[in-house]
C-alpha cells in the first residue's frame, strides 16, 4: 500500500511571502490531518478533515493559514503571508476512519524555512 | 485525552530490550494508549497500541497494567535502527486527532 505522500520536502521563503503544501492520503481513508511540528517538540495538530469537511480547526491561526480538501482525497495548506515563527515541518496524516481504534498514517512532511 | 508523562531520554545496547515507560493516570475507559516513534527527518511512524490488553507485533509489545494507569513498550532486540523519538499518546474511541508531548528520545548504542 502506498504511503501518505507529500510535495515539496522542502521550501524557503522570505517572510510575508505566499507558500503551498500538498498532501495525497493513503487511499480510501475517509479523514485527513495536518500537523505543524516546531524544531524539538511534538506534532501540533492545524486541522482535520472528515472526507471533504472540517472535523476541528482550532489550533489554526485563520488570519494567515487555510487548507481546503476538494472532493475528499487531496488536500492543501497555505500560508499567507508567512512569518519568521512559522518555519517548522508541516505533516500529512491519513487514518481510514475518525475512530480512535484506526492509526494515522503520516507522511515525511515538508520542512518549511521562512527567512 | 490523557496526559502522558514520560522520561526525556533513555539510552539502550544494541541487542537488549528497550523498555520505555509511560504515564497516563488520568486515562478514562474509552482511551487507548497509542505508541509512534519519528526517525531524525521523517514522519512519526505507527508501532502499536491497545486498550486493555497487552498487546504484540512484529515490531514491539505494548504492556498496560491492570489499572491502566501505565503502560511500556518494549522492543525486544533494539537496534541502531531503532534509535528515535518515542511517543506515547492517550486517544478517545471516537476521535483520532492525536495530541503529540515531547517524547523519549531513545539512544540505541553499539
């Protein structure tokens, strides 16, 4: 089975500029999360997806972020305009279901310096 | 979900078993008790979990103790390879957005 996969594996920006992350879950499976991990800490979760609608987005910061999952597969996070604070990895995971007895599947993130 | 307490680091020999402990005394019933660990620059990947009863795979055992209040995952014959970020998470039954702490970072040495 193919894994959780996400582009590009890495980006550099310069603050207030625009970036885009994309993620391909493991087919068939109905929720999608994306995570911010900081250098030295634990995943974050940003946000959850149940097929295309938003389970729980309230660990992101709405002013600059937004991530949209048309037709219920892919999926896209943006940030806009980025700050310095935002450089971190930004993970992909997929579970077939909402349920707590199904793992998440993640994928090896994108590392994402702002300068 | 449960808060987990676990130790910063943790150091093992190459061959040995890896035991490493895990705090959840707040757990409810409906919790289980998830292990992942994250390689240096890839994504956090799935070892095991398990609810009330210990639990194996190919890749480790999962012990909870009778109160479920503490659990261990032990790695049988650790190797170089396993040298990583260990977490141990609480989840509810009915949802799976995983709440990561800051883990045991495991030293596997030669």
């Amino acid at each position: 089975e193919a894994g959780v996969a996400q582009s590009p594996r890495y980006k550099i920006i310069e603050k207030r500029q625009s970036v885009a992350f994309w993620c391909n879950p493991i087919s068939g499976h109905a929720t999608l999360y994306w995570y911010q991990q900081i250098l030295g800490q634990g995943p974050k979760l940003l946000i959850q997806f149940q097929n295309n609608g938003v389970v729980d987005d309230s660990q992101l910061p709405k002013d600059r972020f937004s991530a949209e999952r048309l037709k219920g597969v892919d999926s896209t996070l943006k940030i806009q305009p980025a700050k310095l604070e935002d450089s971190a990895v930004y993970l992909c995971a997929s579970s077939p279901t909402g349920q707590g007895s199904s793992p998440l599947h993640f994928g090896n993130g994108t590392r994402l310096t702002v300068t | 979900d449960a808060k987990t307490t676990q130790p910063p680091s943790m150091d093992c020999a190459e061959g040995r078993a890896a035991n490493l402990p895990c705090n959840h005394s707040t757990i409810s019933g409906n919790e289980y008790v998830y292990w992942y660990r994250q390689i240096h620059s890839q994504g956090p990947q799935y070892i095991i979990h398990g609810l009330k009863n210990n639990e194996t795979n190919e890749m480790a055992s999962l012990i909870i103790t009778e109160d479920r209040k503490s659990s261990t995952l032990i790695l049988p014959h650790a190797t170089l390879r396993d040298t990583a970020v260990y977490y141990c998470i609480g989840l509810k039954y009915n949802n799976n957005d995983m709440r990561f702490g800051a883990g045991t970072r495991l030293t596997v040495k030669p």
